[in-house]
C-alpha cells in the first residue's frame, strides 16, 4: 500500500503557484481606487476652473455695465475733492501751542497783517471738546504763506506759536494732527462778525 500511494503522489501535478509578476486581488483593488481618485480630483479641478471663469465673466459684466460708469464717475468726484483739498491745504498753515482759551477771532487778528484769511480753525477734542491747542488758518492765496512765516515763533496770548505750512495728508496714511472737532471758524461771507467788512465767524465748525 504504501508503495501504491508513493507513486500516485509523485503522479500527481505539481500546485500551481501565481508568477512574481502577476498582480493579486488586493493590488488591482488598490489600482483601481487610485484610478477613481484621480478621475474625482480632475473633475474638482475642471469644476474650480469652470467657477474661476465664471465669476471673471461675472466682474467683466459687472465693470463694463452702467455701474461701472457710475464707479468712474465717482472715482473723478473723489480725485477732484483730493484736488480741492491740496489746494486749500497750499494756502493754509498750521499753528502750533496755542493758549487753549484763545478764539478763531484772536488768531485771525494776529495774522490780519498776513493778508486776506478765508478761515481760521482751532482743533479741538471729539470726546471732550476740549481746545488740543493749535489751529490752521486759510490764507486766500498760497504767496500769503511765506508772509505767515514770519510770525513763527511770536508771542500770542503769552506764549510763543509755531507756525509752519499746513502739510497735505496722504490717504492711507495717519495724520499727526488735523483730527478731531474744529472750534470756531473763520470764514469769508458766514457768520454774524466781519472785520474790516469781510469774513466772518462761525460758533463751532467742521473739522479742518
């Protein structure tokens, strides 16, 4: 017996074993999944790139429409009120230490001898509106300015003023003064006091 099965063991076929290189079950599984993922993360990007050019569509409409005349319409209003701005502030100085208890009316006197004043603004505290102890003055002509000058340094109300031009403020940038409340405010044609039949003042004003 035992000869008998010896040799219908070595008659039997020999297993069969899977080549090296054959892939199994789990390796296609795999392959297949990674297929899939990236089959999904080009659909997500032709779907972000279809949304990209939609919404510049979308801002290319909105900036040829009449909104967008309006825009630019609004953009010269702007530039045109910076222009205004520079203009005054060319003509204009700031005046530095200034007696709190002083009036619009007092600096405008001070500066009389300068040339014609189109306005005088004391700043004062938006909390407390209280004087912050300086003032801008309005000249009617920038050339006025330089006659300014020449009071820098003068004694107003016992105390020694600085005067200096009135710089433009950048937009964007922080300004070191010009905030808060105007107090007063001398302007040419308003108000119920004109000296010398010109200008007058204004109880309380607009920020400078």
């Amino acid at each position: 017996m035992s000869d008998v099965a010896a040799s219908a063991a070595a008659a039997a076929p020999p297993a069969e074993t899977p080549a090296a290189d054959e892939p199994t079950f789990e390796e296609e599984d795999e392959e297949k999944e990674l297929e899939m993922m990236k089959q999904r993360v080009k659909e997500m990007e032709a779907e972000a790139a279809k949304l990209r050019e939609m919404q510049a569509e979308a801002e290319r409409e909105a900036s040829a429409g009449p909104s967008g005349s309006a825009a630019g319409s609004g953009m010269e209003g702007v530039l045109g009120a910076e222009e205004e701005k520079e203009a005054i502030d060319a003509r204009s100085i700031y005046v530095g230490n200034v007696d709190y208890a002083a009036t619009p009316e007092e600096v405008q006197q001070h500066f009389a001898a300068c040339g014609t004043i189109n306005r005088v603004t004391i700043l004062c505290d938006k909390f407390t509106g209280h004087p912050k102890g300086y003032a801008y003055v309005e000249f009617a002509d920038p050339s006025l300015v330089q006659n300014a000058m020449v009071l820098n340094e003068s004694l107003f109300r016992g105390r020694l003023i600085k005067v200096v031009p009135k710089r433009t403020n950048i937009p964007g940038m922080k300004a070191s003064r010009g905030r808060g409340r105007g107090r007063g405010g001398y302007r040419g044609g308003r108000g119920g006091y004109y000296p010398r039949g010109r200008g007058g003042y204004r109880g309380r004003g607009a920020p400078y």
